[in-house]
C-alpha cells in the first residue's frame, strides 16, 4: 500500500448529478500511504447560478465564483494531479462521476482505480451508527474545519483514511483497489456479502433502502449477472446516482424458469411500487369489451378504451383485437349489428352494415348477447404448464383457470396428480390481469409440449 500513491478528493457543486450541475470547488490531496506529499485546492466557476439551497449548505455563491477559473482552465492540472493514482472519496462515484464528466468535456479520456471511504470504513470499522463524514468525524474524534467546503471535507477524508491504513490488519484496503474486487463497482452503502451471496439462476430480486424498504424489483436469467450489470457502466444521470446511492441490501428469489420471474417480478411491482420502477404503462390494456343496457332495455356490446380501475368482459391491447372478437360473436350468435359499437376507430369503418329500422324482439335479442357472452366466458381455457424445477427433485407449475392466471408454485418428485386441475392445492394465487396472460399464451404457443389441458 506504501508503493501506491492516491489522490484524495473533494468536490463541491451546484447540484446532485454531473449531467446537470457543475463544480463550483475542488480540493486534491496526495497521500503516500504514509504522509501527505501534495495539496492544491481552488474554486471553479460553474458558468451557471448556484442555487440557494447550495449556498445555504456551502456558503459559496455567484459572487464566490466570479473570478475564479472555469473547469476547462485548470482541467491539466487536476489530470496532472490525478494521472497514475488511486482516485480516494468519501462516496466516491459521487466525486468521480464529476471529475470525469468535467474532464471529457475538456477534451482528456481518464479513468482510475476508486477507493471509497464509505466502503472502507464499513469494512475496517463496522457497527457504527452512521458513516456520513460528519458523523464518522464526531464518532472517531476527527476535527473537521470549513465543513461542506472541499479543502475542508479533504482534509477530514485524509485523516480518516490515515487512520483506516492504520487498523487495516486484514488488508481490506488492498483488496478493495483491485481492478477486479467488487468494490470497484459496488454502490457505496452495500456490503460485498450481500452481492457475494447472489446466485447465477433465474429468479426475482430485491433492492432495499437504508429503512428496508424496497425500491427496485427486477428479475433475471441470472441474477448475480444482471445485478452486476446495474453498478457498471459511466451513467451521470441523477436517477441512477440517487438510485445506486440509496442501495443498502439485496435479496433474491429463485425461481426455476424466466417466466415465472416475469409472473413473478410483476406481481410484485404492483404490490410494492417501488419508487425506482417504472410504472409499467406500457404493459396495460388499452381497450375493453363492455356490455350494457340501454333505457329501451336492450342490451348493447362495446369496444371501448378502458378508464382507471373501470370493470370490463375482457381486455385488449389494441382496439383490433376487440373489434376481431366482437365481430366473430356477433355474426356467431347473430346479434343485430346495430347493438354492436365499435369504437370511433378506424377498424370500426369496415365492419358498418346498411341501417335497418326494424329492430328485433327485446327479449330474444338480450338472450342472443347473453348466450354469446357466456359461451365466451364458459370457452375460455384453462390449463397448466408444467417446466422444470428449481432442482431436479421437483417441477415447476403455472395454473391458468378459464383464461385468468390463477397462481404458481412447484411439485415435488412424489406428488403424483389424477387430474391437471388439481396443481391449484400446490401454487400460490396471484392477481392476473392482460400483460401475465400475454407472457402465459406466448410461453404456451411458444412450447406446447409443456402445456397441459
């Protein structure tokens, strides 16, 4: 550690992500591994106003900054400083996002190794109550100067990470700079166990915040690759800094199959909504089949968009789908065109007849619109796919009961079924609803031989 020179940085700025906001001061120490050997700070002027809410935490200003240097002014020396060393940071891809995103725009393609303090102290000092740089200086007795200003908070940081070489008897610190350790990309505020333990299995998994609650669910082929693939990469937009920055632990589901993840990973967005999922509206039904009874009392069938939480027959993700089935009922029970709305979509065009002011018998014509709803409703099927397990001592089992997914679990090798329908006494019940039974139908055409009626 003694042969490794690192730099030791510190940044203020005019907002949370390096896409929108800018530095408005930098401070870079050079630390030895035993003694400090290099010291340059200076303010920068971000060529933007610097909220309120920054100057009240900072105390720097648009007047602090208007004649200090621009980024692209002193950006050699930063690289000169920073060229050939361990990039060192309390929260460290806060830091480095922006220097790099600074140094691009001047013009130099640099990268580092990343030592986070967050991670180290964690790691070397573990159990205390809080690892926010202020509080580490309160608990470990580090005087701190100029607070939220970089020559300050610098000045703090290398105390601290003086005092983590001193009690490093594992030589975690070691571990830690490896290009391939996990803490290279790891968020700051989650323990390499719970990365460490991920399987290489398909299965649903879980990002919680600091008070445990879920704020991402995701599902995967192979977890421990997927999860991996959200910590890498160079993304400076400020949802995935807040995102990586809010990640306290994981844990993870297996399941046998990637589409039981998928039934899966949807149930439970929809039951958790966590607040860094999308809200999924590209998977709703846009259009319904509705039945009502007009004041005449005669019963009409309509191909409608769906509103919120509105009750429908059926739904579909395009008016086509609706007109199509509306269509093939009303000539197989022949309903009268005329109680038939087909929307105001173009589809709808084709399907108009020549008016006809005779209309049918009220009563007949509602039993012809209940007897093709209840045909429809009564046809719609129900059946099993039955896969692979999550070992080879059970299989897996999705029911689908008349045309709604019903729930899913796995059998074991000694369960033996007289009748397909009786899977349901061994799955957990899920809500179904348009998206989880398009993955079901395509799964199902996809391999029949896997389905069983």
């Amino acid at each position: 550690m003694k042969n490794q020179e690192y730099a030791i940085v510190d940044i203020e700025t005019t907002g949370g992500n390096a896409n929108g906001s800018r530095i408005t001061e930098i401070a870079i120490i050079i630390h030895d591994g035993t003694k400090i050997i290099d010291r340059w700070e200076s303010l920068v002027n971000p060529q933007k106003d610097i909220p309120l809410a920054i100057f009240a935490l900072t105390g720097i200003n648009n007047d602090t900054v208007k004649d200090a240097p621009i980024f692209d002014a002193i950006s050699e020396k930063v690289l000169e400083m920073l060229t050939d060393r361990i990039f060192v940071a309390h929260n460290v891809n806060f830091d480095y996002s922006f220097v790099r995103h600074e140094l691009e725009k001047s013009g130099f393609k640099w990268t580092a190794k990343k030592l986070c303090t967050v991670r180290a102290t964690r790691k070397i000092k573990p159990g205390l109550g809080s690892y926010s740089l202020g509080n580490l200086c309160h608990s470990l007795d580090i005087n701190i100067e100029n607070r939220h200003r970089a020559g300050g908070d610098a000045d703090a940081t290398v105390v601290l990470f003086s005092m983590l070489l001193e009690w490093d008897s594992d030589g975690e610190l070691l571990k830690m700079i490896k290009k391939t350790s996990p803490d290279q990309r790891l968020p700051p505020n989650l323990p390499p166990k719970d990365f460490e333990q991920l399987p290489e299995k398909p299965g649903v998994y879980y990002f919680y915040n600091q008070e445990k609650k879920v704020i991402y669910v995701g599902k995967a082929i192979n977890i421990k690759k997927r999860i991996a693939s959200h910590f890498t990469g160079h993304n400076i937009n400020s949802q995935r800094q807040n995102f990586l920055r809010d990640i306290y632990s994981i844990s993870f589901e297996i399941c046998a199959t990637e589409l039981m993840a998928l039934l899966l990973e949807y149930n439970e967005i929809k039951k958790l909504w966590p607040m860094y999922n999308k809200a999924l509206k590209r998977f709703e039904p846009k259009y319904g089949l509705f039945e009502y009874e007009a004041r005449n009392g005669y019963k009409y069938l309509s191909i409608g968009k769906l509103g919120k939480n509105q009750s429908y027959i059926e739904a579909f993700s395009s008016s086509y789908d609706g007109i199509q089935l509306l269509r093939s009922l009303s000539e197989q029970f022949k309903i009268d065109y005329r109680f038939c709305n087909y929307g105001s979509t173009n589809e709808g065009e084709l399907f108009r007849q020549p008016d006809d002011s005779t209309l049918p018998e009220v009563t007949e014509h509602n039993e012809q619109v209940d007897n093709a709803l209840d045909f429809f409703l009564k046809n719609r099927p129900s059946f099993a796919i039955m896969d692979k397990g999550r070992d080879a001592e059970e299989r897996s089992c999705i029911w689908v009961e008349n045309g709604h997914f019903y729930g899913m679990g796995y059998l074991t090798s000694d369960i033996a079924l007289v009748e397909v329908s009786e899977i349901k006494d061994y799955v957990t019940p899920y809500k179904s609803n348009h998206y989880i039974m398009q993955l079901i139908y395509g799964y199902a055409e996809k391999f029949p031989g896997k389905v069983r009626k």
